[in-house]
C-alpha cells in the first residue's frame, strides 16, 4: 500500500518508524524546516527521510497547486500526518482511496487543537493519550480510528509526559496500521460538543501571577520548563526570572498575612508566598546565570518580593 507522510518532530519519526515497519510503501515525505527562533531539540524528519533515500519535501505551503499536483501524482492510497504543523486542504485529503489520518497528542475530543501536552498540564489533568483520527477540512475534528491513554503523574513535566506519548503511539499504530493495510478501519464519529478545543501557547503566556494557587503555578511550571522556554516572573530589580522548577511546600508558614509573590529565606530553602501556600525555589534561571541549591539560597533575602 502507498503511502504519502507528513511528519515532523520525534513523533514524525514515531510515525514513519511505524508505517514503515508495518509494510507501507512511502512514495514521499513532507514536513518543514526548523525555525532558527526555536530550541529543536527534537529529532530530524529532514534526516530520517535522506538516510533511507525516501523523497522528502519542506514546501512553505503544501496546500499550493503544484504539490497538490505532485501528490496527487504519486497516486497514494493513503495519507499520514504525524505532528506536521499545518492543515491539509480538502483537495489533499479527497486524494487517498484508504483515508487520511492525523496523530494527534490527546484524547480526543478533548484538547483539539495546538501543543495539547502542554495545555493538559497546565490544566492540571491526571490523564491524556493519543488519538489516530481520520482527517478532515477541521481540525481534529474527523472520526476517531483508534486511542491509547497515558496517566499522568503528579512530577511530569511536558517532556517526560511527551515520551510516555510516544510510546503510547508507537503501541497505537502497532495495532491499527494493519487494519488500514486490510481496509478495516474502525470508525467512531466525534462528539465534538463533549470536547474542547486550545490555541497555541505563546511565551507571554508563561508568566507568572503569584496571585494563583500554588498547584496553579506548579503547572504551569511543569508545563513550560525545558526544554520549552520555561514559567517566568520579575525580581524585585526587575530583572526577568525564569523558574526552571519549584515544587508546592506542603507546611503552612504561620507569617500572618503576606502579599502573594513574597519569598523567605530559610537559610536551607527559599519559598516564595502563592495566593494559599508555598513554593519551594529548585531551579531559577536569572541574567542568564543557572542556579540551584545553596546557589538560590544566597541570591534573595526574606521580605523580598517576586513580580
């Protein structure tokens, strides 16, 4: 069976690893260059694709009439995306007799849209997976293949959590991939009225409000810290503070009233005051210098106040 690939990142090669081992013919693979603006430091798709001498292409726009034509004329049965970044138009998706189908970093209906590792854990959630959904014009939006569900643990953060994805995906496509070989895809139609839909993040989005719960900015942290550009506040000179990992503090500090934002010095800790508890300083990030530990200790005194 022909396959066309669009991929990026290690859950593109996840992907690609997958259909090329269940027997796929791959005819060509899409995906993109990577932005000089971002930390990729995740796997090469571009490679991947050169080191077994498959086709592989990084159009701006795929959605052109030339490499509609150009896909159109490799005559694939079917069409795979595995976190390509950009929509496919109807055109693409009418091409393949067996169907289109997306990888997607959520169980959906829930948590459509852009980096759903991140959003799940900013929300907070104990669980998420993958879906390998049938594509259509809107995203994430076709019937639904096949899921697999990864717990998440109270100390992932979007990296350790994106692993536990990718093995669930790999699992995912061990199963399901030969029933498309068979013409045997199930197909369960979404109730998108149950689920929710999340719009990329930007690094705005990573700052800090002390104001929130302490396990409101535990998230948040866990969400955003490497290899992600990490949660970030002010100090009290205004220099900007990213906090690379903090933890809540279980015992309550009995300090009377303090203004969210404040931060003790315990001479072994440093915790800083959230809207109903503490924060335990592990990992900071400020000028530019790392620190940890005693390293933390002696950079900020009792009284002071993060912004």
């Amino acid at each position: 069976m022909k396959a066309v690939v669009f991929a990026y990142h290690d859950m593109g090669i996840t992907g690609l690893n997958a259909v090329l081992r269940a027997g796929f013919n791959i005819q060509a693979i899409f995906t993109h260059d990577d932005n000089p603006a971002e930390n990729c430091w995740f796997a090469s798709v571009k490679d991947w694709g050169a080191e077994r001498d498959i086709p592989t292409y990084r159009p701006e726009s795929v959605n052109s009439p030339e490499w509609v034509l150009k896909i159109r004329g490799l005559e694939p049965d079917v069409i795979f995306s595995f976190y390509y970044r950009n929509l496919l138009n109807d055109e693409i998706l009418q091409i393949p007799a067996a169907g289109a189908f997306n990888l997607h970093g959520s169980l959906l209906p829930a948590y459509r849209g852009r980096v759903p590792v991140n959003w799940v854990l900013v929300n907070g959630e104990t669980e998420t997976g993958v879906t390998l959904h049938y594509m259509v014009k809107r995203a994430d939006a076709g019937d639904i293949v096949s899921q697999r569900r990864v717990s998440i643990e109270f100390e992932d953060t979007a990296h350790s959590l994106f692993k536990k994805l990718l093995q669930a995906a790999d699992s995912l496509l061990e199963e399901t991939l030969p029933m498309i070989i068979a013409g045997q895809t199930p197909r369960i139609k979404q109730d998108l009225g149950k689920g929710s839909y999340f719009g990329r993040r930007r690094p705005e989005d990573g700052r800090i409000d002390w104001q929130w719960p302490a396990i409101r900015i535990y998230n948040l942290i866990r969400a955003v810290t490497e290899p992600y550009p990490g949660a970030f506040c002010y100090s009290p000179d205004g220099q900007k503070l990213i906090i690379w990992w903090a933890v809540p503090d279980r015992i309550e500090k009995q300090q009377g009233v303090v203004k969210p934002g404040t931060i003790i010095n315990e001479s072994d800790k440093v915790l800083v005051k959230a809207a109903d508890g503490w924060l335990q300083l592990a990992d900071i990030a400020i000028t530019e210098r790392r620190l940890t530990g005693e390293s933390i200790i002696n950079c900020f005194k009792t009284g002071d106040v993060l912004i």
